[in-house]
C-alpha cells in the first residue's frame, strides 16, 4: 500500500479500532513472552550452563506470574467481576485460556529439563533422579548427611482428629507422607515436612564415575529417611508438593494511618493467601492428591503433576558452580564511561557536558559516585533522590545516611509498594530514618516508579543543580544484569523541574507548566499520544514520518490506538518490547507499517528509549515507564529528552543495532507469534554481543562534534 493510499484509507475508512481481535490478552502476550525465554534454553548457540539458567528464569517468572497476575483474576472470579479485557476476554475465560497455555509451558519446561540431564551426564556432571538409583556407598553418605545436618533442622507434622492440617507457606518446598498406625488398625493419616529452605538443596554427594560431580536433591534424601520422622508408623508413600498463594498485597491506603506499618501486616499475611496453583510430583497417590484438594480448597486445573524436581528456579545453582567455564558466557566486567574514565570531581565532568550512561556495558560506578562525592563534598547543600528498588547491601543508602550525617539536607522518597522488596525497602527506610534524613513512603493511591537524584550545590557563580535521571532503579547489582539508560545533566531548565518533582512529591506543590520533563500520571500519556499524532499528521502531509521505541512492555489501549492511526496514515514504526505487548503487527489496513521484535539475551533488556522522527528534526526522550495503564495512570514516571547532538547519535546507533539483531530478536507475526529469522552468517548479528565488544575495544573512544544526524525512517 502506497503513502498516497494510506492517506486515502484513513481520510475513507472509519477503522473501528475497538475491534478485540486487533487486540492479545494481556496475560497470554505475557505466557508467550516465557515461551520466548524458554526458547533460549533450547537454542544450542547458547553455552549449556546459560540454557540451564534460562530455564530457571522461566520457572521464577511463572511463580510470580501465578502470586500476582493469576491471583488477581482469580479475586476477580470472585467478586463476580465480568468486565471484558483489552482483547474481549472476561477474568473466567483468561484463566481458562491461561490453564490450557500454562500447561502446556510446564510440560515443556521439563521436556527440556530431562532432555539437559544426559548432557550435563556427558560433561561429567551426574543429577540423581530418585534416592533409589543410590549405590550403596552413596546411600551411607546420604543417611548420614540427613542425620547430621537435615534431621535436626526438620519439623514433621501429622495431621488427625487431634492435629489440624497445617498452614502451609506460599512457595514453599514440602513433602507429605500417608502413614499407617501399626499399634492401631485405624485408617491411613496424612503427614507433612517442609523442606528447609536456609540448606542447600542442590547436594554434592561422592561419586561413583571417575572425574565426574554428581548431585542429589535434598527432598530425594529426605524422602529416603521419612521413616526416621515418624517411628511409630509405616510410611506407606510420600511425594513432594509445592503451593502457590495469592501474593498481591491488599493495602487501603485511605484507613491506613502508616502506610510503613500497614504495609508490615500484609506482608505477614503474603504466606497466608489463597492457594492458587499445587505442584506435585508425577505418580503422587491419589489419596494424597484428595486430602490436598480438601485441605487447599484447590481447583484440579489449577494442579500440576511434574516430571522432575518441583521448582525449577533451584538451577541456578547449577549455573553457580564453580568451574566450567567452556559452559558459560565470558565474563564480562562493564566498562569505565565514556568521558569519565578518569576523573577526580563528577561535579566538574557533568558541567562540561550532559553524560549518557549504557547500563551494563559501562559502569554503573559513576551514578554511586555521583552519590558518594555528594555526601561528602562541602559546597553540597541538598541531595534529593527516588529510590525503588535496590541492592541488599546499597553503597547510594550509605552514601545518603553519611550525607545526613554530615548536615546535608537529604530528601529520599523509598517506595514501599515496590512489589517483593517491600521488606527490603522498609530496612532502608528506616535506616535512613535513623541516620537524620528526611524519608517519604510513596504517595497514597500511586507508585514512584520514577529514576531521579538531585544535588544542589553552592558554586562561584551561584546555586546549581546536578541531576541523574535513569530508566532503570538505583540497584548497584541488577545494574550489571539489566541494560538500562542514564543521563547526567546540569541543564538549568532539567534543574528547576527536578527541584519541581521532588516539591511535588514531598507536600501538595503541582507546578502548571513544565520546562522540558513530563510527569505520569497528569501530563505523560498526553504527550506520548501528542508525539504519536505528530508523526501521523507529518504523514498525511507527505511528510516523512517514522517512530521507533523500546520498552518492556505495551498494552495501553489508548497508546495502541494512537500507534495504528499512525501506520494506517503511513508512519513507519518499529517496536522493540521485550515482555507484554497486546498490540498485533501487521494486520492490513490498520498496522502493516508497524514492526515489533522482543530481544531476549543474556542481559534483560529494560530501558525505555523513545524516538520521533519529526519531519527531520529528530526528538529523543528517555524514562522510567512503559506505555501500560498501570505506569501512565497509577504511578509517579518521568520522561526526559536526549538533546546533546553526540547522545543523540549514540542512541540512535544503538537503535539501529536492536533493530538488526538476528541472534537475539523474536518478531512478532501477523499471526501473534514470534519467530527468529533465519538469515545468513554475513547478516547475522547479537546486538548484546556487538554492545560488549564496542565497550572493551581499544577504540571506543569517538569524537564529538555538532554534525547533526537525521533519523531516516525505514523503507518499506
């Protein structure tokens, strides 16, 4: 279809774009996105120990899929709440659908996993599938290490007239037993023990092949000892079991009178949930499988008979063993950032010239920095951060608390709602509390998800402000995993509306106007769909149009609207969303001009770059959200331009490098599903890979210059 009849079409048709089957089920692009994950484990490119690891990726994925996602419809079913989804689909008929392609993805996780064992076996590492393949030598050591060091720690627990079922917590490893009374011919009883989760429960054990390792799961020697738990008994079966409960914390914010303390208590109450999925272990009796039901108040679709370990999640510490290197990828230390490779004062680098940071190939060191010089430099008067989730032992909360400590004003606003590091974030809150500094919980109703530190310091010319702004949390350990962006700016302009940001996150303070940040949840979404209007409008003058973005995920209804009158109108678009994306490619007349791939590598994938062609004039923004409801209605997210001519090209350079990759896109079909295309060895490319050897060569260092480079759109 030609521009002219693009226009045509759009000017002509009255495209109904609340059309559902224009539209994937959030929850089902989510399954696919593992599936895409779970692809990696079988592509034979990848070193074995990174497809163990990728499989394990998948197992916590789903875990907390099922805690959150599952659990959330599940209280929909509930209530009785029959509102239709994006796609047309009421919550009974998603968790339907979600069964069925669950399922599926469960079998296939350990298809893959039996199918790993022969090989792990071949390179001289053996995995014991059941206690009963023990020689005799290994079932000493085993008897022996369960008396020593398992036996102790075990609580077993009989359930009868006098004994009621246990509470059994959410994600735990257990295994129940049917017991027979040999002092009494009554009926059969129900026995359960909890795995110990604080021992290792991948065990070395001696090895009867010359040069190999080999290894036993905990609860295959517990198993094999289960008579010892309960003397008085015959044990006539037991199999392990693993639940799952509705992990979504319930808070009313409106009755909460601290938030803090409120949210304590339903942290607590997380084990305590609704069961919602039960792993069992294939073969298990049916007379156990009937006391869980009863005793779970589970639903049979909702149980999974597994051929394997239960929790998968447990192969990372195959990744983690020492040694075998020839089965993973190099190791990679991220590298000093351009233009701070050697620097004594940060404060001095960034009033040269805005700063742009690529998370993992270079260093995160210069944002802990940033902090640290803050803390201690004296002409530092105030330092304002958001802080959401960060790293068990955070170098930035030391820096902060010193930065207290030695009398500066430090504002911080920890997110106590971040989901699983609640815990984590209320340590650090009050820390912080406790070293001086002033310390907000979130704001009633929303999430801060947004990136953002500012330093304010006294110079020879007066007041200035120094601020970060980043896709990616202040985490010093995930910034090694996760690809993110960051930029060091000291704009005047960028200043004042961050010195905004934080007066309006600390007291009632909304500025009417911004310089150059956009805001979730008032102003963000209206910009996103005013740039996407743009390049359609540039269109359907004949002008070039074309948008690129990167993100985690799409399925804001009101963006995707915006996304397909845009292609219909003739703007070329392309998508790079790792996870969610309920936006489907190429259907005739509505998004043909619009391309989506989802990269899965060995770092995740997970800043947010968004790019506008303009008629020429290219605009670049960065930010913490991706365009679903959740980011652009129910939490605090900032949006920033790249505007320095030399960022500017790095980042469409590395745009261009996401949208050549062979090796680690999928992209997206018409038909919804994802491939990776086959092309030939001279067209191949990893973008990670090329990403890693641009930061360790030699010459990497380029230099700057004002030439302007103009972002062309892609022809068809």
């Amino acid at each position: 279809m030609t521009m002219k009849k693009d226009r045509e079409h759009l000017q002509k048709q009255n495209l109904n774009l609340d059309n559902d089957e224009y539209y994937v089920n959030r929850e089902i692009s989510w399954l696919s996105f593992n599936y895409r994950v779970l692809s990696e484990a079988l592509d034979e490119e990848n070193p074995l120990f990174e497809r163990i690891n990728f499989l394990s990726i998948t197992a916590s994925n789903l875990d907390e899929f099922f805690m959150i996602r599952v659990a959330s419809l599940k209280d929909m079913v509930n209530a009785r709440y029959n509102k239709k989804d994006i796609s047309g689909k009421t919550p009974s008929e998603q968790l339907k659908a979600i069964s069925i392609k669950t399922h599926e993805l469960v079998n296939k996780q350990y298809e893959i996993y039996n199918n790993f064992l022969p090989m792990l076996e071949k390179n001289n590492i053996i995995v014991i599938k059941s206690h009963e393949e023990l020689s005799d030598r290994q079932k000493v050591f085993v008897d022996e290490y369960f008396r020593e060091e398992i036996y102790p720690v075990l609580t077993p627990m009989a359930v009868d007239s006098s004994r009621p079922f246990p509470l059994i917590r959410n994600n735990s490893l257990n295994i129940c037993a049917l017991l027979y009374d040999k002092d009494s011919d009554t009926e059969y009883d129900f026995a359960t023990v909890q795995v110990p989760s604080m021992l290792t429960r991948f065990v070395k054990i001696p090895s009867e092949v010359e040069g190999a390792e080999t290894f036993i799961f905990m609860e295959q020697i517990i198993e094999k000892n289960i008579d010892k738990l309960f003397l008085n008994y015959e044990v006539i079966c037991a199999f392990p079991y693993r639940i799952m409960r509705n992990a979504d914390l319930t808070i009313d914010e409106d009755e909460a009178a601290d938030l803090l303390i409120e949210i304590q208590k339903q942290l607590r109450k997380r084990q305590w949930g609704e069961a919602i999925r039960l792993e069992v272990e294939d073969g298990i009796d049916e007379r156990l499988i009937n006391i869980l039901i009863k005793e779970l108040g589970i639903q049979k679709d909702d149980i999974y008979y597994i051929d394997g370990p239960l929790d998968l999640t447990v192969l990372r510490k195959v990744h983690s063993l020492d040694g075998y290197s020839e089965f993973k990828n190099e190791p990679f230390i991220p590298q000093p950032v351009k233009g701070l490779e050697h620097y004594e004062n940060i404060f001095d680098e960034i009033a040269k010239r805005d700063i742009l940071l690529h998370h993992p190939y270079y260093s995160f060191e210069p944002v802990v920095d940033f902090v640290r010089q803050a803390a201690k430099d004296p002409n530092v008067l105030a330092i304002k951060q958001t802080l959401y989730r960060v790293s068990s032992n955070s170098p930035i909360i030391a820096s902060l608390a010193q930065a207290a400590e030695n009398g500066k004003q430090v504002s911080v606003l920890v997110e106590l709602k971040a989901r699983f590091d609640e815990e984590n974030n209320i340590l650090w809150a009050k820390k912080l509390e406790k070293a001086g500094c002033h310390v907000i919980y979130g704001l009633k109703g929303l999430k801060t998800h947004s990136k953002i530190t500012l330093v304010v310091r006294r110079e020879e010319d007066g007041i200035k402000r120094y601020v970060h702004l980043g896709t990616g949390n202040y985490n010093d350990s995930t910034a090694k995993l996760y690809t993110d962006m960051g930029l060091f700016t000291c704009d005047n302009l960028i200043g004042e509306d961050a010195t905004a940001v934080f007066n309006m996150l600390s007291g009632y303070s909304e500025p009417l106007t911004w310089n150059k940040l956009a805001l979730a949840p008032l102003w963000l979404r209206d910009k996103f769909i005013y740039l996407i209007n743009r390049e359609r409008d540039n269109a359907l003058a004949g002008k070039k149009a074309a948008i690129t973005a990167k993100m985690n995920s799409l399925c804001d209804k009101s963006i995707i609207k915006a996304l397909y009158e845009a292609s219909a109108a003739g703007v070329q678009i392309d998508l790079v969303i790792r996870g969610i994306c309920c936006l489907k490619a190429g259907i005739p007349g509505v998004s043909e001009n619009i391309r989506v791939r989802s990269l899965i590598g060995r770092f995740l994938e997970h800043s947010r770059i968004f790019v506008f062609h303009n008629d020429g004039d290219t605009e670049i923004y960065m930010g913490s959200a991706d365009w679903m409801p959740r980011n652009l209605d129910k939490r605090v997210e900032i949006l920033f331009p790249v505007e320095d001519t030399v960022l500017k090209d790095e980042l469409l350079d590395i745009m261009a490098k996401q949208l050549l990759d062979t090796e680690r896109a999928h992209v997206m079909q018409p038909d919804g599903k994802y491939i990776k295309e086959k092309v030939d060895d001279k067209d191949k490319l990893d973008s990670q890979r090329h990403f890693v050897s641009m930061a360790t060569s030699k010459n990497k260092k380029k230099k700057r210059n004002s030439k302007k480079r103009v972002f062309e759109p892609r022809t068809k």
